[in-house]
C-alpha cells in the first residue's frame, strides 16, 4: 500500500498536477491569519515555539523536535517535520512524504494514528485560529491535535493541551537547471539560472534569467523565450531556426548584462536566390566568420559570398568576383567591399545572393540548390532601434530587423514620421528565376503579386519603406513594443480582400517545369474613396531583375493602384519589362468587384477579352509587348447577340491529326496554344457557316486553348485532342 502511494505521487508530480516534492531546501515563514493557510507545506509547532511535530510514531502518539526559529523563519528543515497540508472533501489532511503516511483519529483516548491512505473523515482535519493559534480539530470525532509539553508529544485532546503554530513554506523566487529544474519549470514571477545544458521543446518564460559560464541555453525553433526582468548572459544563447521555424525573444523592457554571447540562426531553405537580410546581433567578429562559416564547408551551414578582390577581402573566389552582397545606401545599390574586416551590425539590411550551403558548386551557375542556416554570434539587440532614412521625398529605405522576434511594419511606420505609412516592399524569393518584388498595400492588407507576405517582418528579414514627399525630416523608431511573437511564420496568413474594396490582380504567369507559375504582377483596388490620380494612397513600382509587370497612370509605374470607380473612357495601361521568354499568359483575379465590366485590350491583335475572376489570356512576346496590353471598361458585353451565345468548337475531342470547325463564324482571327503557352501554327477557311482550323503539325493527346476574335472581340475555349 505504501509503495502504491508512492507511485501516485510520483505521477501527480511528473504530470504537474502536485507540487515538486520537498527535498530538505526552503525557507518556512511563521503565518498569522487562516488566510494564509493554503495548499502546501508547513512545520507543525507548539505554541512556545520550541517543538516541532516529527513522523516519528511510537503506537500512540508523535515525537517532537527541537527547533530554534530565527526572525520567525525556519531555513531547511528536516523532511521529517515537514507536513503537507492539503484540502480535501470538507477538511484537510496532513502527510508527511518522508513516510508516506496521513495523520488520522480514530476515537481511541488520545492516541493519534498515523495511516497509508485517506477513507474517512478520520483523516480530516478542520483548522481554524484564534488567539494566534491554529486549531486542528478532527472532522470525525471532536478531537484537538495538540502539544502536551508535560508529557513532550503531539496527540489528540478534548482540551487543555497547547494549540498550534505553522511555519508555511515560502514560494521559491529561482529554480536552477543543471538536469533538471530545482523547483519546476519557472514562471514570468520565478527567477532561473541556467547551470547546466538546457534545450527547449516548449516556450520559457521566467523573471530574471541568468545563464552561468560555460553553459548554454538553447531556444528550440519555432518556440519562444520571454523574460519578465533582467538577462544576465555569462554563457551561451542560441535560438534555432529550422524548416519548422524560428526562434524568438519576446519583448524586453530590462537591462542585458554578462560576459556571454548569442548566437542566432536563419534558415533559408532550397533556392538559389537574393535574400533581403539582416542579423539580430552585433558581432565583435567579421561577416567571413559568422554567414561564411569562417570559410568552412559544413553542409547545411552558411553561405558563399563573393565580391571584388576574392580571398583578399574575405570573399569566396570564383572566376568572375562578380559581388553577390550589397547594401543600399542613399537610394542605390551598393556592393560590399569585404567580409575579413566589417562585422555584422543588428539591424543592418543586406541584400544577398543565396546560392545554398557552401558545399554548393561556385563553377557552375546551375548548381543543384540546398538548404542552409546563416549563423551569426554576437550580443543580442534590445531597446529600441532608429535605422538610416533616405531624406529624399518620396525616397525608399532598406531597413533590417533588428530583433530575434517578428515586427509589425505596419505598426512601426504609423508611429514614423513623415513616412508613407500605407505601404511596404518585400523581396519574395520565391518568385520568378532569381526573386521578386511583393508590394503590400498596408491600408487595405494585399499585395500586389500573389505571396504569402504580411506585415510582419520575420527575424533576421530586411524589407523596403518609401518616405513621403514634404520637405519634413523623416524618422523611424523600432521599439521592443513592435515585436510580434505571435507571428512568427510568414505564409501561414493569406492575402484576404475587405469587403468595401474590389480587386482587380493581374498575374503574369511562365511555363516553369511544365507547370505555369506566377512570377510577377500587379494589382488594382476600387474604392469611392480612391481616385484616377497618382496619390500617396498608391504604390509605385519597384525594379525587378527579372520580368516586371505594372499598371500606368500618369507616367508613373504602380505596383498598386487604388481607383475610383471606373467609367466606360477609364483606361489601365499595362507596362511589360525584362521579358525574357517567347510564351507568357495572363492570370486574372476579380473579387469583389461592382462597376463597368473589364475587358484586356490587346493592340497587337486589336481583340478585347472579358475579364472575369480566373479567365487566362496566352500571349507570345514581341519586340513590341512593352506597351500592348491596356485594361479599359465598358458597360456591356463587347460581343453581338450570337458570338455572346458562346463559342462551339467541333470535334471536340477530336482525333490525333484532325482539325476542327468553328461553327456561325465565317471570318476570323483563330489562335491555338498548348498547356505550355506555345502557338500551334494552323490554317484557317471559310467552309460555308463555319470556319476550318487545321493544324500544320501534328498533335499530341492533350487539352489545347482556341481563340477566336472578330470584330475586336474575343472568346476562348478548350479543345481536347485524343
């Protein structure tokens, strides 16, 4: 039976439903009121103040021990005279764990009995107080637990004996970690000193934090460090970042002492890509030594970084040194001269050229790509950050992170002065070859291009912002207040469309291993509020290396713009640069929208498309594209009764070799493109009220887009050869 509760105890305990078992270590407090008797452990005292109650039980009574409290305390008592005092049913109950065994009356003169397990009331105390002591009265048969001082023992009485005293186990202020914590897992009121090597499956939160040297505290990814007072750093901080995510340092308001270090990780995954970056820390060694790995080559860690000068100034040499990190400085570009002197600044933005790890093959520009984590020691910046602004109006900023926690952009630039507060400007290095720009429109929360960026900047990420155009001084102040822990994992939260406004995107999609992909454009967003002209409330263009999709309006190239209603003289020119294909095809996306119907107007084939939400237009480039495609309204369908009626194509399916008929149409414009974007070459005829389409080549099973377009007006269908 003993054995049995034991066990049960143990079990409570490792599943945090009971406290941490008393272990010989605590200060117990004198308490005065039965308010403060709660839950917890306690030394049981006569009323001189002398004897305490041992679990020493002779058959009839328990045996004291002498004590001498020192200013109403007793420091690290015996197990033996330390009774947990627990609510149960009506009453409470006394045990002792160093015997396993309830204090208990069972109605036999004044013996007390000592038991394995409570069954009754017998086990059951009520305790009151009065005249400074506590009563302990039992619940079953009206008994006192008392101290007979003429006859040195603790047994029950009906009267006459001494009431109580109770020295009540102080809440422990730290917990230590060496294997295991000390007092359990700490608390935001509970201190914790790191004496041994602790990784993290869950968030940590604790008081002060305090990590001694030589040992290291590890911040699992994805999980969270917060702590309530002071960071005293003697070892070692490291926060992981992994595919599963990052590691954060909630906001901090105290002070950051010691003699350690913190290292911090990015993990970037598989794609040979530029990065907008920057590092959380301030490293006292050189870019060479924390992103390059000091010229290591452990897989899965770091990367090359290449410039002007090769091995000389720190770089990784290849054949070119052509510089593959950059800063950006009073508006431009600008690459960096070396990494064996400049060291990492927190906060400071990079834009760098991620090839993969550094086992990655720098002879050839189609290596196969690799995951990799940039690692980077230093001292951890908190308090608050003032990045460098561009004072040019309406002049862009690269600013970085400077925390190891996601920030809120949107937040940050509402506080700024003299900023553009609507917008931001990610680099998504998802997009198209080498990346691409997402604009986010922080008024309505879209971007232009389908990504999953928001307005939280993750750590160790760098992102655009655009000054406003007055002649004011501009500022930006990033505070431990803008942190975002809440956030940590850019793509889990989804473009959305607010209801007062429509949305009119515009994709621009590849043929990317025979599947089509968006890889640049732009959006519109009509709202009464809006206006055709080029106002703050827009978002111009930023410069994409490879193709770059915007709409124009009033010269000005917009990543966003946001209109008023349309009417049917309302124009949308689409600008088209860096093509560097021959097939493309346009992706629409209308949500939301109520006003004249949009149609795209293509001037090379003089055609209008009805854009509706998911309609896909394939083109083929020309020297020309630049300027081809506008979008303009109307208030009706561009299309007579009958071509409105729809399109019929026969056979379809058809056969391998076959062509086929256009019925009603007598002359037309006939296109036919594969599921690859590529112009399949056909002969076209009039056969009485039909045209005849036949293919030049021969075709392959699969599904095929026709357009037609007469008069100016266009349709589309699919046809299916077997």
């Amino acid at each position: 039976m003993i054995m049995k509760y034991k066990l049960l105890f143990l079990t409570l305990f490792a599943s945090g439903l009971g406290w941490g078992q008393y272990s010989g270590v605590g200060t117990f407090t004198k308490i005065t009121s039965l308010a403060q008797l709660t839950d917890g452990y306690y030394v049981i005292v006569n009323s001189g103040d002398n004897f305490a109650m041992n679990n020493t039980h002779n058959g009839t009574y328990l045996a004291n021990t002498s004590i001498l409290p020192l200013s109403n305390s007793i420091v690290n008592p015996s197990t033996d005279i330390v009774w947990k005092i627990e609510s149960n049913g009506s009453g409470r109950t006394i045990f002792n764990e160093s015997s396993s065994k309830y204090v208990s009356y069972t109605g036999s003169s004044n013996n007390v009995q000592i038991v394995d397990a409570v069954t009754a009331n017998n086990q059951r105390w009520n305790i009151t107080y009065s005249s400074n002591l506590f009563n302990f009265i039992n619940l079953q048969i009206t008994r006192l637990l008392q101290y007979n001082s003429s006859s040195p023992r603790f047994a029950c009485y009906t009267s006459g004996q001494q009431n109580l005293l109770l020295y009540k186990l102080a809440s422990p202020t730290s917990t230590t970690y060496t294997a295991s914590w000390s007092n359990g897992t700490p608390t935001a009121t509970l201190d914790a000193l790191i004496d041994g090597n602790l990784t993290t499956s869950s968030d940590l939160a604790c008081k002060d934090l305090t990590i001694n040297s030589g040992k290291t505290l590890t911040i699992g990814a994805g999980k969270k460090l917060t702590v309530a007072g002071n960071l005293i750093n003697n070892g070692t901080i490291v926060f992981k970042s992994d595919a599963s995510g990052t590691a954060m340092f909630d906001v901090f308001n105290a002070a950051q002492s010691g003699t350690g270090t913190v290292t911090t990780e990015r993990y970037i995954p598989a794609r040979r890509a530029f990065r907008f970056v920057s590092a959380p820390v301030t490293t006292t060694t050189t870019i060479k030594q924390n992103w390059q790995e000091n010229a290591g080559s452990t897989a899965g860690l770091g990367t090359h970084i290449t410039g002007t000068g090769g091995a000389a100034n720190g770089f990784d040499a290849t054949e070119t040194n052509n510089p593959s990190l950059f800063t950006f400085t009073s508006g431009a570009w600008a690459a960096v001269t070396n990494t064996n002197v400049n060291v990492l600044t927190a906060g400071t933005p990079y834009r760098l050229m991620v090839r993969g790890d550094r086992t990655t093959d720098l002879t050839t520009n189609t290596p196969t790509a690799t995951a990799t984590t940039l690692r980077a020691t230093g001292t951890l910046k908190t308090g608050s950050f003032s990045p460098t602004i561009n004072q040019t109006a309406d002049g862009y900023s690269l600013i970085g992170n400077p925390y190891q926690a996601p920030i809120d952009i949107k937040a940050i630039l509402t506080a700024a002065s003299n900023m553009n507060a609507g917008v931001a400007y990610y680099w998504d290095p998802t997009l198209n070859t080498r990346g691409g720009y997402v604009t986010r429109d922080l008024t309505t929360d879209v971007n232009d291009v389908t990504s999953g960026f928001n307005q939280y900047v993750q750590p160790g990420q760098a992102v655009f912002v655009k000054r406003d155009n007055t002649a004011n001084a501009a500022s930006v102040t990033i505070t431990e207040s803008h942190k975002s822990v809440a956030n940590g994992a850019v793509g889990v939260f989804r473009t959305t469309t607010p209801n007062d406004f429509g949305l009119l995107r515009v994709n621009l999609q590849a043929n990317t291993n025979n599947q089509w992909q968006n890889i640049e454009g732009t959006l519109a967003l009509f709202n009464d509020n809006f206006s055709w002209n080029v106002t703050p409330e827009d978002a111009t263009k930023m410069s994409n290396l490879d193709e770059e999709v915007s709409f124009v309006q009033n010269n000005t190239s917009l990543a966003i713009a946001c209109l008023s209603a349309p009417n049917a003289n309302s124009e949308l020119p689409i600008k088209l640069n860096n093509l560097r294909q021959s097939n493309y095809q346009w992706q629409f996306e209308l949500t939301n929208y109520q006003g004249e119907r949009p149609y795209l107007y293509d001037a090379q084939n003089n055609s209008y498309t009805e854009i509706t939400n998911g309609v896909v237009v394939p083109f083929t480039a020309t020297t020309a594209t630049a300027n081809r495609f506008k979008i303009v309204f109307q208030p009706s369908a561009l299309s007579t009764d009958d071509f409105a009626n729809g399109l019929v194509v026969y056979p379809n399916p058809a056969k391998a070799g076959a062509g086929f008929f256009v019925q009603g149409i007598t002359a037309a414009q006939v296109t036919v493109y594969n599921v690859l974007g590529q112009n399949i070459p056909v002969q076209v005829k009039s056969q009485g009220n039909a045209l005849q389409v036949t293919p030049t080549q021969t075709l392959s099973h699969g599904i095929y887009l026709v357009t037609v377009t007469t008069e100016g007006k266009t349709q589309q269908v699919k046809w299916i050869v077997e």
